[in-house]
C-alpha cells in the first residue's frame, strides 16, 4: 500500500482522537465545577430550573427549589453553577446596575427635545407631500400603451 492510499484513514484517525480528547476535556471541567459547589450557591439544572445548593453528598445534591421545598438531584443533573449576582438577577428579578435619577427633570428635559424635532419634522412633512407614483420614462410609458392598448398593464375580465 502506497502512503497516498493510507491518508485518509490517518486524517480520519487524528480528527477522531482530537474530537474525543476535546470532549473529554469539557466533560472534566464540568466535573470540576460541579465539585466546587458549596451549599448556598445558585445553580441552573440541565432542565432549566434555579434552585439554591442546600446539602452535596457523594453522587447527589439536595436543592430548594422554593422557600420550604426541597428536591435531590443527581450531581450530573446540575449544568451551571452560577455566581450570586447572576442568580439574584435571574430568580429575583434584581437589577444592580440601573441607574435611577434624583428627579424626573432629566427624564422630561429629553422628552420635550424629542418632541419639538418630532413637530418641527411634521410641519416639514405636511408641506412636501412625497410623490409615491412610479416614475417611467415617457418612452416607456408610450411602448407599454402601443403593446397591449393599456398604460396600467391591467386585464379586462370577463
């Protein structure tokens, strides 16, 4: 066998060793971070539902789903353990970084801006009224009235 005859089957080989090794790869650090969980943490399940870290035992994790209701879990059903920030953002609603004026003037202040530009484009509008007709040229328009005796290129129905 000639080596031309063996490089598809190395190239098959060697994609085949560097998908599994990646896996392995993302499977050991989903490993390590289900590890590192401490009671108290927000997590997400592979399901899609929040609840907070109450108990880890070896292969299990006890979780609060809600105030007073509790569920075990398997560790391998925890997809994300999350950080507190982003867990009270999600479950509670809470938004850290808005920012709330001291008054309302600043919030009107722009709505009057806006406003005045809006009336000063109206007026502008209702002066000029846009032309919305197709525009043809002539030559067109007298080809299209010679070919068929129609210039809207309508049917006459029967």
């Amino acid at each position: 066998m000639s080596i031309v005859t063996l490089l598809p089957f190395i190239v098959l080989i060697g994609a085949m060793f560097l998908m599994t090794r990646s896996a392995k790869k993302k499977q050991q650090a989903a490993a390590q971070m289900r590890n590192e969980m401490q009671p108290g943490t927000g997590v997400r399940t592979i399901g899609g539902m929040y609840a907070t870290v109450k108990e880890i035992g070896d292969e299990t994790v006890l979780l609060e789903i809600a105030p007073g209701v509790h569920a075990v879990y398997a560790k391998n059903a925890i997809g994300a353990v999350l950080e507190d920030s982003e867990y009270n953002r999600i479950v509670h609603g809470d938004e850290p970084d808005a920012v709330v004026p001291d008054d309302a003037s600043s919030l009107t202040e722009s709505a009057e801006v806006v406003a005045d530009t809006e009336a000063e484009t109206v007026e502008v509008s209702e002066d000029a009224k846009p032309d919305l007709t197709k525009k043809v040229d002539a030559a067109e328009a007298e080809t299209e009235v010679k070919k068929d005796g129609k210039a809207d290129g309508g049917t006459e129905a029967k």
